[in-house]
C-alpha cells in the first residue's frame, strides 16, 4: 500500500521575503513559526499557557503553526538551528 503525503492549508500562517526575513510567522503578528514550536515542543509549554503569556495570538493560531511544522519540518528545525547563537557563530565563521 503506498501512502502519500497530503499538503495541508495554514490560514494562519504566512511568509513573506520583506517581513521576518521571510520566515513562517502567524499571520498578523510577527511572532515566527519557529518560536511556537520552541516554546510548545522543545520547552514543554502548554498552547493554552503560550496564549496566556503571549495574549495577541489564539489557540487556533498556535495548533496552526504547529501543523505547518509537521507539514515543513526540515524547514523550521533549520530555521530553530540557524537562530541559536551556535548556528549565528557558524554563520559569522567564528
């Protein structure tokens, strides 16, 4: 049985080259995709606490952006590795 991958729309996710260097963000904020999933998968927060401490996003917004990630994973975990201060390092060849 051969299983296929089914590209999936993120209506609250958006990428332009002129505004955050054309990362993901959620649409109408600058908060980057790659921040959600920082704070939800890689530090352990809640969705609802992330909507708690950061009020101008929704719950819809941040399940959204995780399933962009899923859906753009290799994108996002090079973007999470570029914006450590080991990939900025690496980057300025230091």
């Amino acid at each position: 049985m051969t299983q296929t991958t089914e590209s999936t729309e993120h209506p609250h996710i958006t990428s332009q080259k002129g505004s955050c260097g054309g990362s993901p963000v959620i649409r109408g904020t600058k908060f980057p995709v790659r921040s959600v999933v920082n704070y939800v998968l890689r530090q352990g927060l809640p969705p609802e606490e992330l909507v708690r401490e950061f009020s101008h996003l929704t719950l819809a917004q941040v399940y959204d952006a995780l399933s962009y990630y899923y859906d753009h994973k290799q994108e996002i975990d090079q973007e999470l590795v570029q914006n450590t201060e080991e990939g900025w390092r690496a980057d300025k060849g230091s």
